[in-house]
C-alpha cells in the first residue's frame, strides 16, 4: 500500500465537487430515499467495494434502507466507522446547484442539500482514495443513514452487531471547520390531548369546556425558551376546534424538551406534563399525554480516541480546533449511546434547513483533506 498525501489532488477536488453536485441534485426527503441510495450504492460498488442494505425499511417507513460498505485495513489497525444521512427536510423546490463566487447555492428558492450532502461526497471521496491507494491504513466502516431528519430514525435501526468500528465519525454539524462537538442533548418529544365539551358558543357557551382554553393555559404556565446554558424547551405545534362558533372539543399540542444534562431533561418532560395535566383540569377537561425520549445526550472528553483524532486532524491541516457543545442531535447520539465513540465534526456548511443553505466549495475541499488525515490519525491512534 503506498502512503498516503496529506492532502486531495486537483483531480480528486474537482471530482468531489461534481460529485456534490450531482447527490445535491437527487431529490431526498426523508422516506423517499431510494434514488439517493441507489446513487450512493452505485458510487461505491465503482471502487469495487460490497454494499449491504439493510431491513431497516420495514422500521422506518423509508423506500430505502441503510447503507453499509467496508474497507479492509492492515492486520491489526483500529477499525473507523464514517456516517452521513441520506436524506434531506423536505424541498418546497428543485435543487439545481449553481456556483456563485466560490459558493454552492441552490439557483432555486429552496434549499440545497448541503445537510448532509456534503459528508456524502467527501466520505465517497475519502474511500475512493483508499481504494486507489491500494488499501486504508485503518480499516473503514462507511455507514449512510436513511431518516436522520426524522429524529434519527435510520441508525437507530441499524443493527450494532453488524459494526466492527473502535470509532466513529460524523460530520453533520453546520458550523465553521474546525468546530468538534464534544456534546449533544437527550430530546423528549411530548404531545398533549386535550379532551373537553362542544357546545354553542353563542347560545350555550357555560355547557361547553373548552379544550383550547385549557390548552393555552397550561402553556402559559410553562417555562419556555432557553431555561439555561443546557437546556431548551419549545411549543412547536397545536391545533383543535372546528369552527368559531363552536366551543372547541378537542385541542392537540406538541412540544419538546432538551437539555445537555440527561436528568435535566428527564426532570423538564415531568414538569411540562405536569402544568399540561394542571391546566387541563383547571378547565374541567381531560388530556391525554405522551412522553417520548426520541435519543439520548452524550458527552465526550477531548482525551477520547475520536476527539484526539480529530483534533489532530484538523491540527494537521493548520486548522484551530474549537470544542462545543450543541442543542442539536445527530446520528453521533444514537451510535454513542450503541456504546460506539463516536463524534460529530462541523462540515462548515451553512443555513441548514433553510432556502438559502450554502456551503463554499473551500469548506468541501478542506473536509476531504481532513476526512483523508482523520483515517490516518486513527490508524496511528492520533500520535504526534
């Protein structure tokens, strides 16, 4: 096996970039998965390399299940898993890529795919260089996720037993290059049913309980926003009655609790359940709760085999290396939780999940280069 640069080639960069592209402009909203995994299994099974899908489907709902293809290392070498997620938020428009002063954007008014595109194509790139060098100096686990947008739904159907990784990484977070994120929050998803009496509301109105009123109420006692450093909670929907004139039956809410510290969360989804439960019965109604944990926190140390290696990573392409924490989730949460080290590195994209989502085509040339030294970091267990 010859040794491997530093860094990517003209050659290599020019074709990372096409590749983007061309995954950015395969339409990939969560469920609907199918085409972008094709393309993705294709790519891969043109380096010579086995891909495995998955039953993960009949789980997920998904067209497609998840993506798992290997690269042998040298006898005795760590093992590193690399994940990116297939899927997109859902497009109010067509993605065509068009480069605009050294940025990629979407020329149309939604957005591009960036999240998680951009970690496809360099983990494709990544691989296609280990293949033409001849074999990786770790051995490589390349895992794509169906249904991450949908509170990582994909990878948490992905059978642990099937991954042989010491470490993993994924590079999912839309912040500047250099960025590791040493911890992510436990996520509690609650909804509320409230149940109260129709009635006229212009004839009868002192028969009717209404379920909006008791609703609002018990959101208005709660604590909303950022309650501290760690922790968030949010009303993200609600909807109910059927008409003005009719005291409303029926009330729905959503609403969610997070928080860098597991019991913080845990202690947050209590209390929210307990105002909904009050407000409810202040208004003579019923309500129904549901509490879901849809994936747990974690927390690394910058002494972890994965945080070294990616520090030293982005060290060796004269990159600062900034730790962080976030409110977001990503598939690092479930495959830690798998009992897999693994952490998140920011792939400088921009304005996820937003219609002007970009990324400069620096940020992906200099991903590749440190996907590329990542590899070899592990292989050499991050040693100076």
């Amino acid at each position: 096996m010859t040794a491997m640069p530093a860094r990517a080639s003209a050659e290599e960069r020019d074709r990372l970039i096409e590749l983007f592209v061309r995954t950015c402009e395969i339409e990939s909203p969560s469920l609907d998965e199918r085409a972008m995994a094709d393309a993705v299994a294709a790519e891969l099974r043109d380096m010579g390399l086995e891909v495995e899908e998955d039953a993960s489907s009949s789980e997920t709902g998904s067209n497609a299940g998840n993506l798992l293809a290997r690269i042998p290392g040298p006898p005795g070498a760590p093992t590193v898993l690399l994940c990116a997620h297939l899927d997109t938020v859902p497009l109010e428009g067509p993605v065509e890529v068009e480069r605009r002063d050294g940025l990629l954007v979407n020329r149309h008014d939604a957005i591009l795919g960036a999240d998680n595109k951009a970690a496809v194509a360099v983990i494709l790139a990544t691989a296609r260089r280990m293949v033409a060098d001849g074999g990786a100096p770790a051995g490589l686990e390349l895992l794509f996720t169906t249904c991450e947008e949908r509170a990582l739904a994909g990878v948490k159907a992905v059978d642990r037993a099937r991954l042989a990784a010491d470490i993993g990484f994924v590079f999912d977070h839309a912040s500047p290059i250099g960025e590791i994120v040493l911890a992510a929050p436990t996520y509690y998803r609650i909804e509320a049913r409230f149940h109260g009496r129709a009635a006229h509301a212009g004839i009868r109105p002192e028969h009717g309980r209404s379920a909006i009123a008791a609703a609002a109420a018990s959101i208005d006692a709660l604590r909303l926003g950022r309650l501290d450093p760690e922790t968030t909670a949010n009303v993200g929907r609600i909807e109910g009655g059927t008409a003005a004139n009719v005291v409303p039956e029926r009330c729905r809410i959503e609403l969610e609790a997070r928080s860098l510290d597991h019991h913080k969360a845990s202690g947050l989804a209590s209390e929210m359940v307990d105002a909904l439960t009050a407000g409810a019965g202040d208004h003579e109604c019923d309500v129904d709760t549901g509490v879901e944990e849809l994936f747990r926190g974690y927390r690394l140390t910058r002494g972890s085999a994965p945080v070294r290696a990616a520090a030293a990573a982005l060290e060796d392409q004269g990159i600062e290396v900034v730790s962080i924490a976030t409110g977001g989730g990503s598939d690092a949460n479930v495959l830690n939780a798998a009992g897999l080290p693994t952490v998140n590195v920011a792939n400088g994209t921009e304005r996820n999940h937003e219609p002007d989502e970009q990324v400069s085509v620096d940020a992906l040339e200099r991903m590749l280069d440190v996907c590329l030294s990542i590899v070899a970091r592990s292989a050499a267990g991050a040693a100076a």
